[in-house]
C-alpha cells in the first residue's frame, strides 16, 4: 500500500484531473489506473549485487498466473468459523459449485483478466478453475507485469527472477494471486520421501517377533550390553491393534481416501491384493481403488526421481492406507512428473471434484535452498488451494520429512536430506498452516502385538568395524529422523496456547501429529520391481501419514461426520487423554538390523534410536513427535462423541 502522504496527492491529482476533464470542451477518454504491485515475487537470492543482467527480450517464456478470490476477508472468516470446533458453524462445509459461487474469481473478472494478458500480446493456452497458462516473449510478459527477467548468480547457479514486484491493474489485485513458472530455471520439484531398503525382504535374515525377543548373541555389544535384532517389518493387522483400529471396530466405510504422487504403476492394485492376501488382510473390492492416470502426458525429468521410485511409494500409500482403513475407496491420482504445477494438477482435481474425504500426500520439498525451488507467488497458490479443500470439508495430510530440522548439518549422513537446503526449516507443503503435518515415530510392540513403548524417529547408523569386533562410529551418524520445526508462515490460531513461544517464534510450527515410520523398524511392502514382485521394508514420514488419513477416515465412519481440516480439533483434543506423549529414551536404546547375505560388509547395521537430527521429544507438544501419536482412545472418542459436541 502507498504511504498516506502520497496516497492524498494521488487522489488530489485525481480529483483535479477530474474537474479538468469536465470542463474541458472535448474531453478525451480516462487513462487508465496506474498498475499496483503485488506483494514482492522476488527470492530473497535476487538481490541487486548478483544480479547478472535482462534476458533477450526475445526469450519465449511460460508461466501461470494463478488466481485469487473475490472476498479474501470473507473467506478467512468462514474458514476460521468452519474449522473451528467451538463455532455453530463447525463444519458447515460447502460443496465445490458453492465454493466457487461465493468465494470464486467472477467470469467477468476472469474476462478482465484475459483482456489485460492478450493486450500485451500474451497467449493463453490453458484455462483452469486456479490458473491461465501464459506463453510469450521476456518483452510481452514485461510489458504486462511491469518489470523484466533477469538473470541472478546464486551459489546453487544461476537462476532467472523478476527484476522489481509485479504489477497488476488496481482492480484485479485481490483476484490475480501471483505469477510463477517463468522466474527460474530450476523448476520446482518435490522428492518421495518414502525410503526403501536397499534389499528385498530375506528369508535367512534374522528379525525379531516382538522388541527385545532375539539377542545377537554373536555380534559385538553395544553400550556395554548384547543387542537385539529388529523386529521383522510390521504389517497392517499389528498396526490396526497397536492404535486402537481393531479394537473400534472401524473400516473407514463410506470413506474415501485419495493419494497424491508422481506417475503411476501398472501394478499398483494387483500388487495390493497380493500383499493384503500374504499379511491376512482382504485385497479390494471390485471398484474399491481406482486410479486417475494419464501417461501419455507425462514428464519424466531429471528433476525428478524415476517412475520406478514413485512405484515404491505409491504401493506404500496404497497399501498403508487400505491396511488401516479395510473398507474405505481409495482413490490414486498420479501427477505428470514431480513439478509443483503437476503435482497442483493432481490435488486441485480431487479439491474441484470433492473427490475424496482425505488426502493423503508423501512428498515435500524445502524453501531455503542454495538450489530455488519455491517461489512467493507459488507458496501463496498452494495455500490458496487448501483454503479451498478446508472450506469443502477435505482432511489434506502432508509427509513432515525424514530430515529432521532438515539444516545443513544433517545433509552428511542424513540419507534423505536435501544436500542444498541452506537452514534448519519445516519442509513445505508440510509447513503450510491449512494441512496437518504428520510426523514420524519409532514403535515397539510386546510379545502378544500389543503396544509396548513409541519414542522419536530419530536413527543413528553404526557399521561393524572391519574385524567385526566393534560397532563404529558411536553413538553413529545421523541417517534418518521424522521432520519439524519453525515454517516461513504465521502462527495460527489453533496452535496458540499449545505450542511453546520458544518453540514457534511467531510461526506455524510441524509436525501436528505422529505414527510409526521408522526406517530401523518398518512397515512392511509389497511391490512388482522391475517384473518381479517383492516385499520390502520401507521407512519413513511416507508410512506415518497414509496411516493417519486412513485412520481420520476410521474417524468419520464412528462419529458419522467429514472432519476436513484436522488441525483445529486436533488442537482442541489435547487435553482429551487422546494422545500419547513421545519422550526420547532416558538411555541408550539400540536395534540390529540383518539386511541378508547378499548385503555382504553391510548386512549388520546398528541403530541408536531416538535421535532424531536438531529435534527433541518432550513432555506436551515438541517438535519431533508433535501432539504425540493417536492412543486406542482417540478413534474410542469419536465413536463416544459422534465427532466434537461443543461445551457452551
């Protein structure tokens, strides 16, 4: 916004060239408003001392221009009313059409906005209910937006950017939400953050039934005592048990849970059936998966990780997510590649459409990297599009990272760090106020299956040394943690008075909630690589947060009611005796891993749990565990509730 001083020149040279324009005896035609700025498009790495210079004019560039609401003030309101249990107005939701009537960009808009691009010689080549796709050249788009591309040296290289804000005709500011796609040359890309064993599951490997069962006896101690080996990768019944599914009586019936990755695989359900059938589980019903794929459009770059990566988590979402909701659909929707404006394809379909009551997403990227990823104007476009499934009642659940606080120091060893990332920060779309960021824990379990004991997900790896008569280094290195911390986004409602100051800074601050993903202890798979069908072990935030939208899809069908936007009931729920609190161990507590023959120098690995990189697990909220992980009595509380009955 102007400063008052110059904004009472504006309107007085406004008023004269008015008056002016009345009197005069052919008055011309008004000129046009002055264009405003949008708030500032730039990274902070476009700083005007590495600032290399304009593109050619000539350059063809794309971009999107993403769109805004016609009542922003009015949409903060309803969400703020709807999500909140205390409100009368808690979910009320609103159907896709109703969304769009009331909070949509209006067709005549839309048509201004068409007007403005193609009068600067701007081709629109797609127009989406969030979006106008824009082909052009460096000059039309500065000929539209007021300022042009030039060319910024970065340590991650160099990198394209505006050269000042953007601006736009004063009355489209609330409608036109940002422009992205044209400002870098490295796009933005999400990673699976699912994590797979190097090796199938072996037959000769030696695992555990239950924590502690087996000592390796042969082996060198570990912190003065014989370790153990790992329990064998867990399946779904044991997991049902564990958090309280079996004993509800639950299936997610009538439920719908939809998941968000990259590509697709050709095996995806058959492999489900096959694994539901060995872990004693019931594979799907005629119908009951269904997949949205499009491969003829795919885009497979080397941004991304390949189609066979992506294979490894869909199977992990799919079969997570059935395993702990038996009942519910479950609906794949596989973007084109992991670019943010396919992966954005794919979730607006399920917002529009209201496709699903959950979604489930395992993937994340970081903001602060030497490498840009993220741009304002694209952080602001996602937010918009979840405001969107939060008005029309859709849970959207987000992977919280396997990097811990994801700083540099965790990039040596941490096996899924981002070896870029610049600070310690919450991965995004994880660290987004509008969806819940599920977090990781390490679980252990007692000799009937029951549960025994959860702390952080936090591994330290050792290897035996080439004698084999130590384990070294110790206490290892950081290979794997669940993610967390501060966000770049505001503190939200719902967190104050649970998060600590100290903790928040004045941000939103992840994860929200936590379940089993540890990578020394994990959840078991099945899937076709490369022909051949194996089961593996497979690690990560990407196990936890499946298993948390199937488990809200438990929740819906016991309290018969869609609790979309989990956060704010989350919240409220703290003091309910819901959740259990995740403390990292008072000693050192460490598991063998067997990983096979064929794993040669490394089949023995040891694991020093519950350290999870710059995170710790306390008492109350932290930012490792988050809330905690959902206790048997959470799904018992819907089923006793009928969802939240307000105290007035």
């Amino acid at each position: 916004m102007r400063p008052l001083h110059i904004r009472r020149a504006f309107a007085a040279a406004t008023a004269v060239a008015a008056m002016a324009a009345a009197l005069a005896p052919t008055a011309r035609a008004a000129e046009p408003p002055s264009p405003v700025s949008l708030s500032t498009n730039r990274p902070h790495h476009a700083a005007p001392g590495t600032d290399a210079g304009r593109i050619p004019a000539t350059t063809n560039l794309t971009a999107r221009l993403y769109l805004g609401t016609r009542d922003p003030d009015g949409l903060g309101a309803f969400l703020t009313a709807v999500t909140t249990p205390t409100s009368p107005h808690y979910r009320h939701f609103l159907t896709p059409t109703q969304y769009e009537r009331r909070f949509g960009v209006t067709p005549s808009t839309r048509h201004r906005i068409r007007q403005w691009l193609t009068s600067a010689h701007l081709r629109i080549t797609a127009d989406a209910p969030h979006y106008l796709q824009l082909v052009g050249t460096e000059a039309d788009f500065a000929r539209a937006l007021g300022t042009g591309i030039h060319r910024y040296n970065t340590p991650g290289g160099t990198v394209q950017a505006p050269a000042g804000d953007l601006r736009v005709p004063p009355s489209l500011t609330q409608d036109v939400r940002g422009i992205e796609g044209f400002a870098f040359n490295v796009p933005a890309a999400a990673r699976p953050l699912g994590r797979p064993e190097p090796n199938s599951i072996d037959q000769q490997a030696a695992c555990s039934s239950y924590f502690g069962e087996r000592p390796a006896t042969t082996l060198p101690k570990a912190y003065g005592r014989t370790q153990t080996y790992a329990p064998c990768p867990y399946t779904p019944p044991l997991l049902r048990g564990t958090y309280g599914v079996t004993a509800s009586g639950a299936t997610g019936k009538g439920r719908t849970v939809a998941i968000v990755g990259a590509y697709g695989s050709p095996t995806a359900e058959q492999d489900a059936n096959t694994y539901a059938t060995a872990t004693g589980d019931h594979p799907f019903r005629p119908g009951q998966y269904r997949e949205r794929l499009t491969p003829s459009d795919w885009n497979i770059t080397k941004a991304c990780a390949p189609p066979e990566s992506w294979a490894g988590e869909q199977a992990l979402d799919v079969e997570m997510a059935h395993g702990y909701a038996p009942d519910a659909d479950i609906l794949y929707v596989g973007a084109n590649s992991c670019l943010d404006a396919d992966l954005m394809d794919a979730e607006s379909y399920i917002i529009d459409h209201r496709a699903a009551d959950a979604i489930s997403n395992s993937w994340a990227e970081v903001i602060h990297t030497s490498r840009p990823h993220l741009s304002p104007d694209l952080l602001r476009a996602w937010n918009m599009l979840f405001r969107q499934a939060a008005a029309e009642g859709i849970g959207v659940y987000f992977a919280a990272g396997d990097c811990g606080d994801q700083s540099p120091d965790a990039t040596p060893g941490g096996l899924n760090c981002d070896p870029n990332t610049t600070q310690a920060q919450a991965d995004f779309p994880s660290g987004s106020p509008w969806v819940t960021s599920v977090g990781g824990t390490t679980l252990a379990t007692t000799k009937d299956g029951s549960y025994a004991w959860e702390t952080s997900m936090g591994d330290n790896l050792s290897i035996l040394s080439p004698q084999a008569t130590e384990w070294e280094p110790m206490p290892g290195l950081f290979t794997f943690g669940s993610g967390g911390g501060p966000s770049d986004f505001g503190r939200p409602w719902y967190q104050r008075g649970t998060v600590p100051a100290s903790l928040a800074h004045g941000h939103r601050v992840t994860p929200d909630i936590s379940m089993e993903g540890d990578g020394a202890l994990p959840v078991m798979i099945g899937y076709t690589v490369s022909g051949r069908y194996e089961t593996v072990g497979y690690g990560g935030t990407s196990a936890a947060t499946p298993a948390f939208a199937a488990l809200q899809a438990d929740a819906e069908q016991l309290s018969g009611h869609s609790l979309g936007f989990a956060n704010p009931l989350l919240y409220a729920m703290r003091n309910a005796g819901v959740f259990r609190d995740i403390r990292d161990p008072s000693r050192p507590t460490a598991v063998i891993r067997d990983m096979g023959p064929e794993a040669g120098t490394y089949r023995y690995l040891l694991y020093t749990l519950g350290h999870d990189h710059g995170l710790k697990a306390t008492k109350g909220y932290d930012m490792s565990s988050g809330l905690g992980s959902p206790a048997p009595s959470y799904l018992d509380w819907f089923r006793r509730q009928g969802g939240w009955r307000a105290k007035r």
